[in-house]
C-alpha cells in the first residue's frame, strides 16, 4: 500500500513518513517472538542496550533488507518496501531469539 509524505504510522509509537512510501504489512509480530529477546537485567545498562537493540529493526525480504517502520505490534510488522522489488507471497525472513519463536515455521541455518 502507498502512502503519502506526512501520513502516520504504527500503533505505540506514531512514525510520520518523511516522504511517500510503499508499506507492507507482515502477520508477525512479538505474540510470535519477533523483536523479543530475555530479560538482561534493570539499570541504566540494561536500558541503554534495550534502545540500541530497538533503534533499527531490519526484515529480509528476498535478498532484500527491508526497515520496520515503528514499533514491532502486536500480530503484525509494518515494513518500508519502497525501494524493494516485492510482492505478495514473496518471502520474509526475521532474526529472532528461537526460544521465544511461536506460531511460525522454524528453519535453522
């Protein structure tokens, strides 16, 4: 789906496109592990890591990386694909913690 410069999304934490962008929409998000990991403890530390962790969050489409735009939801991943050759059915891959993987097909490599 495009959408115009100045559009918002996401659902925690609103992201206003800097310019008009092509989204997609994957059915995965953290109730299936993505962009969750265990707890490294409390403090300052800790917290900081959890930000560096959080900055940027990327999704193989293809051979292509795509951005995730906003926070990872709850049942699905908003991703950037603008400057990608994609389609629906193409497949997506995600770097997760395979302990906290569920509901999904689980492929190791």
């Amino acid at each position: 789906t495009w959408l115009p410069k100045g559009h918002t999304v996401g659902n925690d934490k609103l992201v206003t496109l800097p310019r008009a962008t092509r989204v997609a929409v994957l059915p995965v998000g953290y109730q299936n592990g993505f962009g969750v990991g265990p707890d490294r403890g409390s403090g300052l530390w800790a917290a900081l890591r959890r930000w560096w962790r959080g900055r940027k969050i990327y999704v193989q489409i293809g051979a292509q990386r795509a951005q995730v735009l906003g926070k990872v939801g709850a049942i699905d991943t908003l991703v950037d694909v603008t400057d990608l050759k994609c389609g629906t059915g193409d497949i997506a891959r995600f770097e997760m913690d395979p302990l906290f993987a569920r509901g999904l097909v689980k492929e190791f490599r």
